[in-house]
C-alpha cells in the first residue's frame, strides 16, 4: 500500500513538472482547436540541441569513467531493443484485423527510442535528485538501432515468405495483405509489379547506415564525439546546458499537439493498436528494469541508470525511427505504427512510464 | 519561338525525394523543379499545417521538362511501378512551350 499512495504522490507531483505539463497543455490546445503552430525548422533545431547535448553530457562522462561499467547495460540495451519487435509480432501481430507486417513494423518504433522522452527522463531525474551515470544517454543507438534493423529484416523475410507461397498458388495477387487498395485496379496501373520476381535480400548495412544519418542520432552521435574528443566544457556549460528544459518543454508542448492530432487516425486501424500502444511500453519498461537491476546488484549499474533504460525501453520513437520505418517497410500502413507511436505510446511513455520506473526505483533504493 | 515541351507534374511523399530526383537523373532529362507542397488526396490530408516532429507526411512535387512523350512515360512509368503501390503519389503530363531556358533548348535559344 506504501508503493501506491508514494506512487500517486509521485505521479501528482510529475504532472506539475514543466515537462509534463506542457505535454498535457499541448494536447488541450490541439483537442480545442487551437491555432498555435510551431515552425518545423524550430522543432528540427529544438531535437538537435537536445541530443547534441545528451551527446555532450555522454560524451565528457565516458571520457573520465570506467567504460566496462558500460558493457552489461549496453548488452541489455541491444537485447532488449531485438526481444521488443519479436513480442510485437507475436503479439500484436496474431490480433484480428491486424496485419503481420504492420505488427513489426509498429514493434520497430516501439523498440525504437525517443529523444523526447529520454530528455524529460533524464530531467526528471535530476530534478529528483537521484544519481545516474552521465553516460546513460548513451545507451540510446544501442537499443534503437538493433530494433530498426530487427524489424525491417524480419518483415522482409515475412513478406518474401508471402510472395513465395504466393507464386506457388499459381494464382498471382490472390489474397494477400501484402498489396494495399484494389488488386485489379492496381494490377491494370502497373503491369510489372504482378510479375514481380521475389524481393530482393534485405541488406542490413544500409539500415544501420539510415538510422546513424537520421537527424536525431546524428546530433547525439556528434555531442558524443565532441565530449570524448574536444573540450566543449564552455559552450555546453552557457549555452547547451541552461537551455536544455526550456526547449525541452517547446517540445514536449509539440508532441502534446501532435499526439492529439493523430489520435484520429489511430481511429480508422484495429482498436488492437489502442491496447497495445498502453500496455506495451509498461511490458517493455519492466523487462528492461528487471534487466537492469541485475545489471544494478551485479556491476554496481545506478538506480537512476536503471530508470533511464526502462524509460528508454518503454519510449517509442517519433523522429527517426517512422521514416527509416517507412522506407524499409513501405507496404506497412504508416497510420498504424506512427498513430500507436505518437498518439498514444509517447504520451503512456512520458506521462505514466517515467513517473511510474521512478516511483520503483525510489521503492527500491528505500528498502 | 517557343519549343514545344512536355511537362511532367509528380507529386508525391517527401521522403521519396532523393530517390524520385535520381531516377529523373539517370532518365537523360535535363533538369528538373521540386517544390514543398501539401493537400488532400485518396490517402487523406497530408503535410501543411500541422505541427510535425518527423517528415514522414510533407509532400513534394516534381517538375520535369521533357522534349518528348516517351521520355516523360519512362520516368513516370519508374516511378509509379516503384513507389506507388506503398507511397501516396501522383503523376500527370501537360503540354508546354519553352520560351527560355538555354540548357533545354541549346545554345542557339529557343
């Protein structure tokens, strides 16, 4: 009972945090129809300073530590972002009305993290005052890029599997979910694409190589080799560090609006899409935070750590990870694994995860 | 005088555009125009207006001059047999007559 009523005290006092409530306060916004809009370039350059001081703060904190404290959690990281899109597709991917590739595709960005949400992770916990190592940020490629990768390989071999058998039916375009719209009317607009020999091997390099040029990893990756390589110390202490939680909270503001507006097309795919996008980052949350309280009594991995990998964990990614998606799973509705990512897993994430690992990992450090 | 052209209008995802520019490359055209833009169409509104965190809904629309139909079939045969089954896109062709524009019509002029 003592976890409870100090999990709701938690909870009441996070939603007054800047960044949760501004989250909340952009969501009102858009559900009144407001007309505020923030420029795009602001947004672009708002996550760049965010990673490119994560990057930074990473960075300086790898160049005085012990860097095989570093191994397990990282090990975890990339275990647990391939184990996520697995459970998408056989989860999520047996539900009625949903199709298979849709399923992994939506598994890849929940295994995918957000910068967003690790920003306002690792301001919570500051705020709180509870240690975690510098470096946690870090972690960051190790989760996301494996679960990218994950899932574009195993919904590629899905859909040759389904071409295969496809062409052995003898019966071109029968019943398969891999051909979007109306097959007669597509098979008169493109000829070539009926006879279409069996796709092509998927290539695991490009993927990597997309996600490392991704705006958000690229930032983080840069912060991250200027801390190691440079002495940033000056400009990141003026300018990268005071701004960090006022643009933060700019963010959070858009990704409030944002969650709201696509609540609507969640609408229009399986409602197996709404259960999955809240139960899920709870699911993923507590496998990573029982990894990591291994990591935490066996290598001495800080509490705080802890929290920033099952936030991680829990975090569905929102600015990488749907195009890198979209172009290495293309016949997977974007509707669906953006609409379940950003109307309702971001928010779960930031809203309820992050207070909630807290909350855990405060109950632990108690006892 | 003016030389008699094609123009091929493409519109499509944002996301397509290095790929749809390198198949216009590789066809022989002599250039092409891209813009930003947004609308509604079959797969609902996209881009404009909203705020955004990923470039996943902008749109973009090609414009190629091409001296022939043939030449503005193949590349938009490409490109709807590439990307269209999984990408909302859109392809037309208008006629046009070049008034200037010296890598079109040589050095000559038009």
């Amino acid at each position: 009972m003592d976890f409870f009523s100090n999990f709701f005290m938690d909870f009441v006092k996070q939603l007054q945090s800047p960044t949760l409530s501004f989250l909340i306060g952009g969501m009102a916004l858009a559900a009144l129809g407001s007309q505020l809009e923030i420029p795009e370039a602001i947004c672009k350059i708002i996550i760049f300073m965010l990673l490119a001081k994560i990057g930074l703060t990473g960075g300086m904190a790898i160049r005085n530590s012990n860097l095989t404290e570093m191994v397990l959690p990282v090990v975890f990281a990339a275990l647990l972002g391939i184990l996520i899109v697995f459970i998408a597709r056989y989860t999520l991917g047996r539900m009625p009305r949903v199709k298979t590739v849709d399923a992994i595709a939506t598994g890849g960005l929940f295994g995918a993290v957000s910068g967003s949400t690790m920003a306002a992770a690792l301001t919570l916990l500051e705020e709180q005052k509870i240690q975690f190592e510098a470096w946690a940020g870090a972690l960051y490629p190790f989760m996301d890029i494996p679960a990218l990768v994950t899932a574009i390989v195993i919904a590629n071999i899905y859909l040759n599997r389904q071409q295969l058998k496809e062409m052995a039916y003898a019966e071109p375009l029968s019943k398969v979910a891999v051909t979007a719209g109306d097959d007669s009317r597509t098979r008169r607009a493109y000829p070539g694409r009926s006879t279409r020999a069996v796709l092509p091997r998927v290539k695991i390099w490009p993927i990597v190589q997309e996600s490392l040029q991704g705006p958000a990893l690229s930032a983080m990756l840069l912060g991250l080799a200027l801390g190691v390589f440079a002495r940033p110390e000056s400009v990141y202490q003026n300018f990268y560090d005071p701004l960090f939680r006022g643009l933060l909270s700019i963010l959070m503001l858009v990704m409030g609006m944002e969650a709201w507006s696509r609540v609507g097309e969640l609408r229009k795919v399986a409602q197996w899409y709404v259960v999955y996008s809240v139960v899920a980052p709870f699911v993923h949350g507590l496998i990573a935070f029982g990894l990591g309280l291994f990591a935490h009594y066996t290598t001495g991995f800080s509490l705080g750590g802890v929290v920033v990998l099952a936030v991680i964990a829990a975090s569905s990614s929102d600015i990488s990870g749907p195009p890198t998606l979209r172009a290495g799973i293309p016949s997977a509705n974007p509707s669906a694994y953006i609409g379940a990512s950003t109307a309702i897993g971001t928010p779960v994430a930031i809203g309820l995860c992050i207070p909630f690992f807290l909350g855990l990992a405060q109950t632990f450090g108690a006892n | 005088m003016a030389k008699p052209a094609k123009k091929l209008v493409i519109i499509t995802e944002k996301i397509l555009l290095k790929k749809i520019a390198q198949i216009i490359e590789e066809s022989g055209a002599s250039g092409y125009t891209v813009l930003e833009t947004g609308g509604k169409g079959s797969r609902n509104v996209r881009s404009s207006g909203q705020p955004s965190v990923s470039d996943t809904k902008a749109n973009v629309k090609f414009e190629v001059l091409t001296p022939d139909r043939d030449l503005a079939e193949k590349i938009a045969d490409q490109i709807g047999m590439q990307f269209f089954l999984d990408f909302a896109g859109m392809i037309y062709l208008c006629d046009a007559e070049v008034l200037y524009g010296q890598s079109f019509c040589g050095p000559e002029g038009c």
